[in-house]
C-alpha cells in the first residue's frame, strides 16, 4: 500500500520560455511565473493563463516576486529598481515603486495575531469602540468618477468603477508591510506596499560591497532580520552574514501607522487621479489656434516692414465698416481661407471638454486632498501618539496651502475658458462670414445676422487678443491662452487681476494679506507647475516617517554564516546564492520566535543549513541568538573549513 504521506505526480505542464521563478498565491489557486524574457504570466492551478504582464523597458529582469498577505496584489521587483504592485484581477499596475540601484528581495508580512478568525469575531464590536481613528470621507466627500472616454485615450486602471479604491486598501483592517532590499544594501519598508515607514543603509568595511540576499521583517513587527552578501572587487570570496535590528517603534506603534499609512493611501489615490485628469486635459487641447497666431505674427511682420496700420486695426475696420485692406483681404482669402477657419470650429468641443474635467475631476481631487491632509494635520497634533512618527504639523499645513492655491488655479482655469468660449464663438461666425464675402459666396440671411451682442464680443476679442505687443522687432498675440496652462512653464500672458476688487483689498489690508487663512496665488504658474509644487509639498510633509523609523532601527547581533568562492561553478556558470525563508511561532507561555532557515544555495543539493532562533520581544540588551548549522557530506570525505558553520 502506498504511503499517505508520499508525494504523487499529477500533471505536467511545459512553458515555451525559461522559467526563473514560480510563486503560489497565499489564498488562491493562482500562480505566478516569471520568465527569462521579463514577463510575469499568472496561471491558474489547471494551468489556465489568466493574464501576462510584460516588463516596463528592454533588458529588465525580474529580481523578486512576493504575494501581499490577502493574494489581491503581486509585487514585482524588477532590475531596474522598480517594484510594482499588480491588481490581481486585470494586471493593471496600481503602484510603483523606485528604490536604488536593484532589487534583490521583496518579503510581505502582515501583523501576527494568535488565532486570527476567532480573534476577529470575538473582538468585532470591542474594536468598534477602541478604534484608534475612524475615516469619515466617505460620508463628507464624494466619490471619483471614471474619465470618460470621450475625452480621449484612457488607460485600463482608470476606466475601472471603483476609482476611489485604485490602491487597492480599503479591505486592509490590519497593517502589512512590503520589505524592499536592494543590490546597494538599503532595506526599504512600505506600508500596505505604498506608504515608505523606514529606510536602512547596511554598512560594511571600507572598500566592501554590500548586497541584501534577504529582509524579512517578524509578523510581530519587532524584528528585521537582514541577511548580506560582503565583498570587495578584487575578493575571490564573499562573507555572508545575518544583521538583527530592533523595530521597536513599529511594532508599538503599528496601529498609528495603520491609520496614517491608510490616508496616505487615499491621498496617493488622489494624486494619481489628478495625474490621470491632467493627461486627458493636455489629449483634449487644441493647438489650432497655434497655428493661427503664428500666421498672425508671420502678416504682422509683413505690415510692420511695410509701415503700414496693425493687425488689430485692419480687422476692427473691417468689422465696424465691413471694407479690408488689400493686405488684408489677400491674407484672409489665400494665407487662412475658409478651410483655416473651419479649423477653429474644433477649439469650442476642445474647450468644453476641458471645462469639464475641471468641474467633475478636478475639484473632487483639491476637495479630496484638502480633507485628507486635514486630516493628517489633526494626526501630527495629537502628540501622544502619532508625535513619535515624525509628522511635522508645519509641513502638513504648507500642503494643505498648495492644495487651496492648486484648487484656486483650476477655478483660474475655468473662468479663462468660460471668456474665451463666449469670444471666440463670435469671433470664428464673424471671420466666417467675412471670407465668404470677399469671396463673392451666397450668406444666408440667417447665417449673416450679427446681433449687437455678437458684434460687441468680436470686438472684445480682438482688443483682448489681437493687440499687437512687439519686443525686440518681434510682434506676438495672445490668442491660445488655454494652452499656456498646459506647458510645464510660467504662463506668458498670466489674467490681469490689478482691477479685480478681492485682489485690491487684499493687497491694500495689511493683516488680511499676511493672514495663513487665505490661500496664496501664484499668478505665473501654469496648472502643470502647481501640479509639481503640489505633489513636491505633500511629499516633504510625509516623508519624515521613514527617516525618523529608519534611524530608530537599533542593530541587536550579527551572525556570521558561512564565506563562499565567488568563482563561477563550472556546472551552473553562475555563482550559488543562499536560499533565505522565515516564520513565527508562538509558543503557550506567549513568547514569540521568529524561525530562519538559510541555506548556502538556492539551488539544491546544499551543503549547509542552518536553522536560527530568536526571540522577537526581549527587554534590554543584544538578541539572544540559537543557531543550528549542518553540513551535508559524502562518508570520509574532508570538510571545507569556509562552509562549516560557525559559532
């Protein structure tokens, strides 16, 4: 009878393309496969492909793979120093990730607790009360809309029904953390797999290089354990050791980060919102009237060289008396015709498109993120708790001001486009009318009614828009005043606001000027430039976390493992990496461990393992370390001294 506990062979499946890693997802029947080519193909147990990501540049491998805890995202960390986070679902990248130079190991824990369904049951409505912070903006704020996709090209992650939760974080009701080591010796932390919570710099001898082989952090979050890889350029051999360092402020602070981690989330989602409007904004413009001001500027020369009258004087001529100028006429009938002219007729649906990404998208995000981070203000005040993680009530409120002068801007925005439509719509019907005049073609009596409002609009344009402003021979105009908001770069012809009366009072009051209640203006900027700023703002007011938690990290001890040739194996012709893995355990007394198991190559047969045992929770003093070693040999052959375990 065959053995119960023996393993059987069931299928066998082959791939087309070299496979160089494989992981099973935590909580479903997925796997996923990356290949020698840089693409991450997710199957299904019956081997069912479900979707393929290709990699994000030419000669990009994949370094790492790690499911988070819930199996609804794949992190993957690429050569390149990127890391990102997939949807599960439809593969569409939610979150990206840069860390310096590669990324060696991803490793995704999430908080340990003992029987964690009955837990959860038992202590469902005792949560309700002591909940550390209860988010409200799903009661004060509305939702985000999809784009529409008639405001042109959109991506897949942006077509999805539930914009609000892109990141993918609002089933998260304990914290996880994504563990990020890199080929420089930097460990990055990031909660959720977004918000950075630590960053740690592994040092070694001078001229040593320093690689993460692993970071793993122990599910009770007191613990990071780092295993590197030390050698010099011209070293035949490597040392591998093994690094404790004490979290201390996450594991006793984990239900702040929770919190905070998770408006940062939101606020991510925000901004990645607005990145995505702003696209579809710049996808909407027109740039005919360009092309138009620039056949202005090129007859204006000409006239300017002749010594005769200007632009704006030839065209209100012909609008008050109905007569051109030869010159005029002559530019009118063969430099723009009626074909240019009809060109014109797309600059309105460009326009009123514009306008509406700016009344449905973009106010929701200023709304959204002047919340949210009003809500991390609050956070940064109560000192007892979230004072130890570095938030600086100082630099929250500076992005809370960039987001009133970005929401200002857009409103900026918006009244330009509403002057402009009601101008150039007159403007494009007169000229309209005009060529086909000089042409000597029929005008309906319909069509060549101009109302006193019409006539008082074109006039309104041309003296707005058409004055001529020479500098240094030059003569330019000011017909696309839309577009400048677009272009990364100050504005060249910023709205006058010397007559506006808010603007005189402000001004001329010296306590209201200098009040920290308004929000300030920036007159030059374009839209694209406060979307910098802003972005640049709220990453200096959220970055102090990470610094401050990287510095806390206190190491405890270090192992020595095992010293390896750097000489290619004349077998596999690459050098043998250590294979590193990790658990806790913990014991009836409630006494955690955390349990690593490394061995000497990651391809098999090894030749030692070892099996390290440490307390995560220890009051004062060094880590108490148990380590295991063995070393596999044939019968009577000698050990290698550089590969017996040591201590």
């Amino acid at each position: 009878m065959a053995d119960p506990c023996s393993f059987r062979q069931t299928d066998e499946k082959h791939a087309s393309v070299k496979v160089e890693k494989m992981l099973w997802s935590p909580t479903m029947d997925l796997i996923a496969v990356s290949n020698k080519t840089g693409e991450v193909v997710l199957h299904r147990l019956s081997w069912q492909k479900v979707w393929t990501l290709a990699p994000p540049g030419e000669d990009i491998k994949i370094t790492a793979l790690i499911w988070r805890p819930d199996g609804k995202v794949l992190a993957i960390g690429y050569s390149s120093g990127q890391t990102i986070l997939c949807n599960v679902e439809n593969s569409t990248s939610i979150h990206t990730l840069q860390v310096k130079g590669h990324v060696t190991c991803l490793h995704w824990v999430d908080k340990y607790r003992q029987d964690k369904d009955h837990q959860k049951e038992k202590t469902e409505d005792k949560d309700e009360k002591t909940e550390l912070y209860r988010d409200l903006s799903d009661t004060f704020l509305p939702k985000l809309s999809p784009i529409s996709k008639s405001y042109g090209a959109i991506s897949k992650e942006q077509s999805d029904d539930v914009v609000d939760d892109s990141k993918k974080l609002k089933d998260q009701t304990d914290l996880n953390i994504l563990v990020v080591g890199s080929d420089i010796g930097e460990v990055e932390l990031y909660a959720f797999g977004i918000f950075p919570i630590g960053s740690l710099l592994v040092t070694a001898n001078i001229a040593k290089e320093v690689k993460i082989i692993s970071a793993c952090l122990s599910e009770d979050f007191h613990l990071l354990t780092v295993v590197l890889q030390e050698r010099s350029k011209d070293d035949e051999c490597s040392i591998f050791k093994m690094q404790t360092f004490k979290s201390t402020i996450i594991a006793s602070r984990h239900q702040e980060l929770r919190a905070l981690a998770l408006k940062c989330g939101q606020i991510a989602t925000q901004l990645s919102y607005l990145d995505a409007t702003i696209k579809q904004m710049c996808e909407s413009w027109e740039d005919v009237l360009v092309e138009l001001d620039a056949k202005l500027a090129k007859f204006a020369e000409e006239k300017m060289k002749l010594g005769s009258t200007s632009v704006s004087t030839d065209l209100l001529d012909l609008l008050m008396f109905g007569t051109p100028s030869s010159e005029l006429e002559t530019f009118l009938l063969l430099e723009l015709g009626e074909k240019g002219v009809k060109k014109l007729t797309t600059i309105e649906t460009s326009y009123m498109n514009i306008q509406k990404l700016i009344l449905q998208h973009l106010h929701s995000v200023g709304h959204g993120l002047i919340y949210h981070l009003n809500d991390i203000r609050g956070m940064s005040q109560w000192f007892d708790k979230f004072g130890v993680l570095g938030l600086s009530t100082g630099d929250v409120e500076q992005a809370i001001n960039m987001s009133g002068s970005f929401m200002m801007k857009t409103l900026e925005l918006q009244q330009v486009i509403d002057k402009n439509l009601k101008t150039f719509k007159a403007f494009g019907r007169w000229l309209t009318i005009s060529i086909r005049r000089l042409s000597d073609e029929h005008v309906s009596s319909e069509m060549g009614k101009l109302t006193t409002q019409d006539v008082n609009f074109v006039a309104e344009f041309l003296t707005d828009n058409l004055t001529d402003t020479s500098q240094e021979g030059t003569t330019n105009f000011k017909l696309e005043k839309v577009g400048q908001y677009l272009k990364n770069e100050d504005l060249s012809h910023p709205v006058d606001q010397s007559n506006n009366p808010w603007v005189k009072f402000v001004s001329q009051s010296k306590h209201v000027k200098d009040s920290p209640v308004l929000y300030p203006i920036y007159s030059k900027k374009s839209l694209l430039q406060m979307q910098g700023m802003l972005e640049d703002t709220v990453y200096q007011a959220l970055k102090h976390t990470a610094s401050v938690i990287g510095q806390s990290l206190m190491l405890t001890s270090e192992y020595h493992l095992f010293t390896q040739n750097n000489l290619k194996n004349e077998d596999r012709q690459i050098p043998l990496m250590p294979k590193i893995s990790q658990f806790t355990v913990c014991s009836e007394d409630q006494q955690t461990h955390q349990y690593i198991i490394c061995q000497d190559s990651s391809i098999l047969p090894c030749r030692s393992v070892y099996l390290v045992r440490q307390a995560t929770c220890q009051a004062g003093g060094p880590t108490a370390l148990d380590v295991l070693g063995l070393t596999f040999q044939q019968v009577g052959s000698d050990l290698d001294r550089s590969t017996q375990p040591r201590g």
